[in-house]
C-alpha cells in the first residue's frame, strides 16, 4: 500500500518527509499563514473560498508564495487524490496548507531561500467532536483578551495563537472540559478559540457579533447559506456574554465538526442544557450540502 504524500516546496514526497528547518521564520517568530479544510466522501470542501482567504492572508502580510491560487488548488487536489483512498471507505481527510516567509535571515549565513509553502492531510479526528453534537460544548469566559486589531487584521488567518492556547487552558481550569470564549477590550464576544460565535433567538434568529471584529470563518459563510434557505434572519451586533447566556441556543462553527452546540456557559445551562431543535436543522441542512450524516460519520470513526 502506499504511503501517505506531503507537498513541500513545488514537490510531492513521502509525508514523513516533509521536513522543515529549525531556522525557518515560522517556528522562529510564529509567521505562518495557514488554512484547514476537509473532505465529504473525499472531495474538499470550499476549497476556492478556503485559497482566496489564504492569498488575501499573504497580502496583509507580504508574502508571495511564489504559486498562484489555481496552481495551489491542483497541488491541494492531488495531494487529497493520493492520500484520501489510504483510508478506511466512508473516511475523510483534514487538509492543511501553510506558507511561511522562509528561513529566519539571523539564523542562515548567505543567500536565504525563499518562501516555505506546505500541504499535508491527516485523518479527521472524530473523537474529539463527536460527543459534542450530543452533549454540547461548554464554554467559559476568561481574563485572556481576542488579540486587538492594532496588533494585526482579524481577518488575517495564522498560526499566532499563543492567546488561544491560555484563554483554553484558563477555561479548563475554571470548568474543566470547556473551551474559552474570547471578549475584546470592551468585553463585548468576539469568537471562541478557533470557532466563530453564533447566537439563536426565538424572537430575532441569529445573532452574531460584527463582521468587521471576527475571522471571516468559510463555515460561518456556509451557516449565513443554509439560514438563508431556512429563511432564518441573521443580524450583527455586540455582544456581551450576558447575551449568549440569555440565548435560546448557541452555536460554534468551524472547519472540521462544520457546526456544534453550545450547551453551558460559565458552568450555567443555556437554554435547558441540551442541544436544541434550531441546531438539529442547521445538521440537517449541512448533511444534506455535504451528501452524508455528518454525526453518523463522526460515530463510525471515532473509535479508529
């Protein structure tokens, strides 16, 4: 059987191959610009949405990759060829891509080679999110602040996370098993770590904070879709966690578990606690766009 490819630097090779310099800028300084996406039956999904937020990505920070979008999305789609039927049938690939300014100039005498660019897949890791769909997320508010926007664009996608890493790990500690919800200065809701923040009300359907303040999350665009085929209104506004506490439903949207309930937040019930009906037909939808059960696939290969 084959083994599984990697993408470096304009070549396919062995995954476990793809071998990166200790002297390379992304490990050096965090400067890695970075997109994750996933398969359904092994075809990615959003794949052109997900290349145009990793070039607009590279603009705000300078680097040119040295390929163009339509060249990356071939490299991406036949990486996924190759690696997707090494699977289990019915399985399906994460894809990451990431580009990196290249060597660190302190730290390589002479002529510094260009830019790192990189794709590599890896079997979705149902575990982690299955039990979610059921139970619910939980989320805890913390003293770690959303990055300010004087530091760098929200929409800008990297790997400078270091605020994600302690807001969760404060969260933990205060209510083991959740996950941080982030505030900015003024203490209004501005995403969770690594998801965007969605809101159900009754009485006004979906509530989400400013565009302008958030990640544009390509799963968040895909939920503005589905609720527009439900006829479900949407609205932005501020957010104080007093809102998502006092919100019929709430939900996370991202990459690889496309959308998942919110069930606690602060250690207190939202809603009575469970997932609810509004969550069941925003699943629904996304199985119906993804052409499988998302939650029965998440059952099935959790357990690999």
């Amino acid at each position: 059987m084959p083994d599984p490819q990697a993408y470096l630097n304009g070549k396919f090779l062995p995954a476990e191959q793809a071998v990166l310099r200790v002297s390379d800028a992304g490990f050096v300084q965090g400067t890695t610009v970075a997109e994750q996406l996933r398969t359904f039956g092994g075809r990615l999904f959003r794949l052109e949405m997900h290349i145009a937020r990793l070039f607009h990505s590279l603009g705000i920070v300078g680097i040119d990759p040295g390929l163009n979008p339509a060249q990356l999305a071939r490299a991406a789609s036949e990486l996924v060829a190759h690696n997707h039927p090494l699977l289990a049938e019915g399985d399906d690939l994460g894809l990451v891509m990431f580009v990196t300014p290249g060597a660190y100039p302190t730290m390589l005498p002479g002529d510094a080679p260009g830019p790192t660019v990189c794709l590599h897949t890896f079997p979705l890791r149902f575990d982690l999110w299955v039990d979610k769909y059921e139970q619910g997320e939980s989320l805890a508010t913390t003293d770690v602040m959303q990055v300010p926007s004087a530091c760098w664009p929200p929409e800008l996608k990297c790997r400078s996370r270091m605020h994600y890493y302690l807001a969760d790990r404060a969260a933990r500690q205060r209510f083991p098993g959740s996950r941080a919800l982030l505030l900015d200065a003024q203490g209004y809701v501005v995403e969770a770590s690594t998801a965007n923040v969605v809101l159900y009300k009754k009485d006004t359907g979906l509530l989400l904070p400013p565009a302008h303040k958030t990640l544009p999350g390509i799963s968040l665009a895909v939920l503005h879709e589905l609720a527009e085929e439900l006829e479900l209104y949407s609205d932005e506004r501020d957010l104080r966690p007093l809102d998502v506490a006092a919100a019929d439903e709430v939900f996370l949207t991202s990459t690889s578990p496309c959308i998942a309930p919110v069930t606690q937040l602060d250690g207190r019930p939202i809603g009575d606690g469970r997932p609810g009906p509004m969550f069941g037909h925003l699943m629904s939808a996304w199985n119906e766009l993804a052409g499988l059960d998302i939650v029965a696939q998440a059952r099935r290969f959790s357990q690999r």
